[in-house]
C-alpha cells in the first residue's frame, strides 16, 4: 500500500532533489540547451557572497519572531476551542478560511491595506497606522512576521485543540480535587501533555518558514534594501532575476540541508522521540 505515496514522493520529490544538487555544480543559466559543468565554482561564489550571511540572518530572524509569535497564541486558542465544544465547529469553518486563501493574494491585500496614502489609516484617519509600514526596515520585517502569524494561527489553534482533546479528563478532574485551579490546571496539566504537539507544531513553524517567497515578495521584494531578503528571495533574485541557475540551486540544497537539520534539532530538543512516546502510551 506504500508503493504508490513511496513511487509520487520519488518522482516529485527526491530526483527533483538530485536534479537541484546537480546543477549547483554548473553554471547554467537557465535558458540555454547547453548545461556546462562548473564544479565548485558555484558553492565557492555562493558561500563567499557577503550576502548570504545577512539572507541566513533575515531567515532565522523570520523564523524565530513568528514562532514567538505564533507558539503562545496557537496554544490558548486552541485550549479555548477545546474547552468550549459549542464554539468549535463554527471556528473551525472561520480558521480555515486564511488558509484557502494564497499568500501572494494575502499580500496583496495587506499591502493595499497599509498604504500610508490610500489605506486602511487614511480612510479611518488613524495616524498611528499612516506610517510608511513596507519602507522602513524594521516595521517592513514587523509587517512580515505580522502577516505570517494571521495566516498560520490558526492552523495551529486546531493542532494543539486535538492535543488538549486527547488529555485525559481524569487528570484535571484530580486536580480540582486537590484544589488547583485554571492556571495551575493549565501550566502543570496541559502545557506538559502538549509536549509532542508542541514539538509537532514547532517542526511546521520552523521548516515552514524557510519556504517564505510569495508573500515577501509581493509585499516588500526583499526591501526595503535588503531588510527582508530572506534565502528563498535570494535564491529567486539569483536564478530568475540574474539567470544564475548554478548559485540558487546552490542555495536550495542549503535550504533543504537547514530543513533537515532544524527538524532533527528541534525533535531532539524535545527530548524521546514522539512516536515512540505516543506507542507507550497505547
């Protein structure tokens, strides 16, 4: 029965892997019939860039500010969601609307919306929100992060209300009979049982993250200067904007190789593995 998900995951996904690896090494530039071998001269122009220490830096910068942000609310609305069974239905319809919704469309919107002359602040006259929010350094990468966190809360609000769902009720039930209450109940009940779902969730989060082009690059273009360049932007600029196909397959294996090494790190963080966690408790 694995065969056939086992014959689609090769075909689309590990010889496209091996094809990106091997025109790293060459210098084609994506037009031309003729692909000529390169060797190391891509990987070397690449790791030498004085670029692609501040793409890595925006990257982690991203991934590490929506996970802080996206992490603590996800958990409260979906203890919400879990506590509250007449609400969950209709939530569940409403927090899955952002997620139909295309990420370059998302930021169409919000780019139209934050337009300090004909957005969403002129129209109501709030002059806290004319601000020139996508030409400004540090608000451009807010704004980013801002953007993320409203299009994938929710998501994660239902991951982490299926792992409330599945903790025991006899646990919470002890400790009202022991006296303890909501945020005692919450901190020393809840928040340890969701461990692996937290693990879970945070995987998405992180290797998701490296992923970001669309949305940055409607919103911003990697701008201003290069506040938001982040390595997939950087690799886009690289092979559709220079026609350099060799340096930005060079850096898609570095983000497939990030990929795979955050994932593993972030699992060994949290300490035993998931499913081993999860068999036991069968």
């Amino acid at each position: 029965m694995a065969w056939p998900a086992l014959v689609a995951f090769s075909i689309f996904g590990i010889i496209p892997l091996f094809g990106v690896l091997y025109l790293s090494f060459t210098s084609w530039n994506g037009l031309s019939q003729n692909v000529p071998f390169a060797g190391l001269e891509s990987w070397k122009s690449v790791l030498s860039d004085p670029g692609l220490p501040h793409a890595l830096w925006v990257t982690f910068l991203i991934m590490a500010l929506s996970w802080l942000a996206q992490t603590p609310i996800s958990i409260l609305l979906g203890v919400f969601i879990a506590k509250h069974s007449r609400y969950r239905s209709v939530l569940a319809v409403l927090f899955f609307v952002p997620l139909l919704l295309s990420q370059a469309a998302i930021a169409i919107t919000y780019k139209m919306l934050l337009d300090p002359n004909f957005g969403l602040g002129a129209g109501l006259g709030l002059e806290f929100l004319q601000q020139d929010w996508l030409g400004d350094s540090t608000l451009a990468v807010g704004v980013v992060i801002f953007v993320v966190s409203w299009q994938w809360i929710p998501f994660h609000s239902l991951i982490y209300q299926g792992g409330v769902r599945q903790i025991p009720a006899s646990m919470y039930e002890a400790a009202e009979i022991d006296g303890a209450g909501r945020v005692r109940k919450f901190f020393s009940i809840t928040l340890p049982q969701l461990k692996y779902t937290i693990i879970t969730s945070s995987t998405l989060m992180v290797v998701g993250s490296l992923t970001f082009f669309d949305l940055i690059w409607v919103l911003t273009a990697g701008g201003p200067g290069d506040a938001t360049r982040a390595l997939a932007v950087d690799m886009y600029q690289r092979g559709f904007k220079a026609t350099l196909m060799g340096p930005a397959s060079v850096i898609a294996v570095i983000l497939v190789l990030l990929g795979l090494g955050l994932a593993l790190l972030v699992r060994r963080l949290g300490g035993r593995d998931a499913a081993e966690s999860q068999l036991e408790g069968a």
